[in-house]
C-alpha cells in the first residue's frame, strides 16, 4: 500500500455571509485550483463533499460547477467531524486503488442544520450543544479544581492566535475580563467560551504517492489515522474526559509510529472552551487534570503550538468545513508558510476532529 | 490487495410505512445480524449509512442503537445510488486495510427530500424527476421507434417478477392496458411506467478475504467497480443513451476481467420504463437502439435475468436502500438461494444503480 499526501488546499473567509452552499463548496476549489498550476480537472478521480447542509447531489453539482467529471462523488456527513472522516474516506480511495486524486472539500452555512442534536430525545428540549458544552464544563470544573476565570484563558489564547489568521471570522483580542463579562448563556458558559457557528468553506487534494510530485515538492503526508465512535446520545458519554479522543489518538499515534510528544504542532476541536484541556489530556499530550495548566504555560510562553490559527472559537466552526481547515493549517505549519502563524521546527502534526461531546473523534497525523 | 467480500445481509419489506428513518435503519441491521450468527458487535469496524434524509449523524445512532462501537462511521449520500456510493466506500475501506469487516445500511421514507431536484435552476420549476424521464422517453421513442406500448412491457415484466419478491411494494400484476390505462403524468409517462418513492431499509456487510471465512462459507466477491459522473444539471446530458453507465460498465467489467455478454443476472435502475432498454444498450447487453427487441424475448420466454426482483417498478424504490437492496438481490442469486426468482447458472452478477438522469452512475460485478 502506497503513501498519500496532500499537495494542494483552498480556503474561505469564515464569516457570517449568507451564501449559497453550492457557492461556498465551488469558492475554496476555486482557490485550490489556483494554488495547483499543473491541475487538471481530467486528473481529478474523485469528488468528496463534506458538509451538514440539507441539499443533495452537492458533490455532482460541485463537480459540474468545476468542470470535472470524477468517477466517485459523494457527500459524506458525520456532523462535527465530517470533514475529517471525507479525508479518510479520500485516503482510502486512494490506498485501495480505486483513485490517484481526490478532490475534498468542506462547506458550511451559518445557519447549518447540524447545530441542532435532534435525535436525542433522553435530553428533552436540551439539544442545541451548549448543553452538553455546559455539564462538561460543570464536571470537568468540579473534578479538577478548574476556575471560570481558567477556562476563559483558551478563549483569549485563541481569539488572540486568531489574529494573525486572515481566514478567521474572530477580529479582535479579548480580555479575560471580556470573556468573563460576556452574555451568560448557561450556569457555566459565556458567549466568548463557544465557538461560532458560521459560513465558510475548505478544499484539499490528496493523490498517491506517485502522482504526488505533478502538484508539489512538497508533499504532506498522512502517517496516522484514528477513529471512534463511543456512541450517538449523550447520556452513555464520559463528561470530564474524551474516551472516543483517547482511542483515536492512539491508534493514529500507532499508524504513525509516534509519541505524542513527538507532536510539534495541533490543531484541537475546542468547540468549547473546556474541550481544549480536556482534549489535550485525551490526546495524551498531558495528564488528566492537568490541561488547563499546559494551556497556561503556552499562553504564558506566547507559545501557539496548540491552535495556531485560533482554533474553533478564534476560526469559527462551519461544520463541514472545520476538519478540513484544520488540516489546511498543519499543511501550512509543516511547510513552513504559516507566516505569523508558523510554529518553530514543525515537522509533524496533529489533526483533532470530533462531533457531538466527543461521542465520535478522528485523529490525523501529518508529516512532511 | 486482498479481496473484499459480501458475507451477509439483511433488508425490510418496502411499503408507504409512516417509520422513522433510525428505525429503518435498526429493522434490517437486526436482520443481518439474525443472518449472522458468528457475528459480534465487536467484530464491525466501520458503519456506513446511505440516505437522502435529512437528519444527522444517523451512522453513529445506528451504531449506538445496534450496540456498535466503530471507528469509521458516516452517511454517505449521492442521490439515486447513495447505496451503491456507500458499498464502493466501503470496499475501499477494507482494501485500504483501515478496515476489516464494514455493515453498510441505507434508509429511506417515502417521503425523501431527494425526489425533488432543487439545485438545476435551468429547468424552471420541472424539478420532478418525472420531467426528465419525460424527455428520456420522448427521445427514446423518437430516436429508435419505440411506442407506448412497447415500453409498457417493462412495467407488464417488473411488476409481474415482483410477485416473486416477498419485499416488493408491487403486490399485483398488471396488464399492458393497465399499464396504458393508468393515470397520464406527461406526455410521455403514466404512473405505471414509474418507480414509487417508498419507504424501506437494507443492509449488507462486507469483509476482508481473511475475515469471510467467519461468517460464511459462501462469500460473494466484489470484482468490479465502475462509477462516473457525467454532469449534475440535466442540460449537459444525453437523452437516449447513458452515457455514465456505459463508461461505469466498461470499467467494471475492465476490472472484473469479465465481457457484458459474461454476466449471468443483473439489476438494472429502472426508475422509469425506459431506463431499462437504455440501460441495457448502455450497459453492453445489446445494441444501440435494440434495448426493447432485449426485454421483449426476455419477456416472451419468461427469462427473468434482468431484475429478478422486479426492478424499482416492481420493488419500489427508497433511494438511499435501493443500491444495496439491488446488490443483495445479485447475492442472493449467486449463492442460489433466491427462491421463485432464482435464474439458471447464476455465477457473476451485475449491479447497476443510477442517479438524476444517469448523470452518474455505479456498476459493481459480483461473483462467488
């Protein structure tokens, strides 16, 4: 089985504009073709979409737009991660044979239908996700000895990463008093600890190993995949750890033959202020309980390893598009054009993806 | 690479039933698993859902409902051939090595939002697919002489062979003056020359060649994969030939190493009557214009080779299920144990499953 990379992206401002879908998913191929001279839409086997909008046959319509005619084309949709699961649905394509290049791409309405957890009536009318936001919180608070004065330290790290990211819908620095002050939505978040909801779009290409080299000298690989899906309803999750996280990460850190503390730079699903310490103990880049100090340290040392483009709550969160951006950044990272993004001596990534309380996530390791 | 094969199945009666998509879902996963008795929830790897429905993350429901804890799972949607979209998926998974043993379920409620074609603004407010099956036979009979009546056969074939399928919505057979007499939708089409929206579910499981032994002693091998998309909008297209389904099928049988004239069963997407002559001249079977001349003898000696099952006229047609229940209809014959619609020799199979006007298509070739 050959190696896959990645050899192009396209990316959107995320914002609040009220665009197509169709518009959105043709916007950041757009881009992707311009940053690919040597593409050619004949060279293109297969279209994946990914995204929670409602309409249908996005994939063949993204294709139409784009003037490809692929093989395989289909949307793929698992909520919050879908962007990542469409990329290891394009490296399977890819390793099984079934395709040399694979076009991704990710796309978002701010008004997105996946906002809303319908199926889990154990919740009652509890189903838009600052709920399950709000009881992790509460339990990872209690269980740790975490202030509200602590968790507001990832959103003014990640409002203040987002700045230096042209593409992120956050424009300003927050103080913590800002976070702290900001409109009370439940007993233990604030509007400044969520991530937005908003519209935007991102598009990778992936091939072989050996089609690599026609788009780029400078490939990224994919060495490591997790995945795991603990279950759908809240009610049978863990509430101050991320176990499908935990599984994820290490079956990726296994693929890939690393540590985690060979990781130089992450991208974290910080859907919520209390997921980033509480995904970074998942990850196992720390010990349980001992997150919210290894953010501190970072902050501390303007270290901006963990998040570098902001994050969800400095980025937005476009559904669809989020696992996608995600990668796009630890693309960027290992080849050293982050600008005032870039980490120092970044040669292996990680990509953190989940849905839903982290009842699924999806690990990614990228190398150069 | 190893070979992937189809070791069990599961599928429900299609009907109008009122039931929610979850539920659909869950009643032919439960029939797979009453089919598998090695099987444990432990050994499924990944869940894949085909569906034009409109809720999320149904993967990790059915996972959680069924007691499935997988590392990949996701929806996987393409209109009209999602079903056969998430087999292909799926092989690819298990090619890649990612992994081993994949259920694959699709779903659907007669009520779909995929029947309506919302995106191809150029047909004003046609959106129906009766309009573009309207113009497919308008053509058609055109370009080759067909009549009315010669396509009524189609429906007199189908509905009559559905009465072998304990599954088929069709529960009578009908006269060609039935079929004329029916209701006049257009110029061109009566109700009985169309497949139903319906309601239904049907699931499958594939495995790796190491895994097969586990839960059958009679595996159905994946041997073929062809898949194109042609276009989106309806106006790019062709209006007498399928021109996605030949190009799926060359590659198929390409892969497969096998000719047209090789395949001892098929289930042909006749969403319409006319689909089933043009699909076959399309897919190889016979010539260009010839594809009535094909029914017609397969009608007058009761060869049933062509949808045994009674194709989607007969059967019914739940979008996201129709695929798989298609490609369960080419295992079932192969393992010869399809019963009253049993076809002699049944040794390699094909499966061709369609979406918007052929604008694209899959073809898959099965065999033991």
């Amino acid at each position: 089985m050959g190696k896959v990379g990645i050899v192009s992206y396209g990316i959107t401002k995320f914002s609040k504009e009220d665009s197509k879908i169709e518009s959105l998913l043709l916007k950041s191929t757009k881009k992707l073709f311009e940053n690919s001279p040597n593409l050619s839409r004949n060279d293109i086997d297969a279209v994946l979409v990914s995204t929670n909008n409602n309409s249908k046959y996005l994939s063949a319509i993204l294709s139409e737009m784009s003037g490809i005619q692929p093989k395989i084309s289909h949307t793929v949709e698992s909520l919050c991660n879908s962007g990542t699961n469409a990329i290891v649905s394009a490296y399977s394509y890819i390793a099984s044979g079934l395709a040399d290049v694979v076009l991704v791409s990710g796309a978002e309405r701010y008004d997105s239908p996946g906002q809303i957890l319908e199926w889990d009536n154990s919740r009652g009318e509890f189903k838009h996700p600052i709920f399950w936001a709000s009881i992790f919180t509460k339990s990872y608070k209690r269980e740790f000895s975490i202030t509200d004065e602590d968790l507001a330290i990832v959103s003014v790290k990640n409002h203040k990463q987002a700045q230096n990211n042209p593409n992120a819908i956050s424009e300003k620095e927050y103080s913590l008093d800002d976070v702290l002050n900001s409109k009370r939505l439940t007993d233990d978040l604030r509007l400044l600890d969520c991530s937005r909801p908003c519209t935007g779009g991102a598009s990778i290409l992936l091939t072989s190993e050996d089609f690599c080299s026609k788009f780029t000298d400078d490939p990224i690989w994919i060495t490591g995949i997790g995945q795991k899906t603990i279950s759908a309803g809240f009610t049978k999750n863990t509430f101050d750890y991320m176990e499908s996280t935990r599984i994820a990460a290490s079956s990726a850190l296994k693929m890939s033959k690393h540590n985690s503390s060979d990781i130089d730079v992450a991208e974290i699903h910080d859907a919520f202020s209390v997921c980033e310490p509480m995904a970074l103990e998942s990850l196992g880049f720390t010990d349980k309980g001992s997150g919210m100090d290894m953010v501190k340290e970072l902050y501390a040392a303007n270290n901006f390893k963990i998040n570098p483009r902001g994050g969800l709550i400095g980025s937005g969160h476009p559904l669809g598009a989020t696992g996608i951006a995600q990668t796009i950044e630890i693309v960027q990272q290992l080849q050293i054009c982050a600008n005032k993004r870039q980490v120092d001596d970044a040669t292996i990534g990680l990509v953190h993806n989940m849905s839903a309380a982290a009842t699924s996530s999806t690990v990614l390791i990228l190398e150069k």
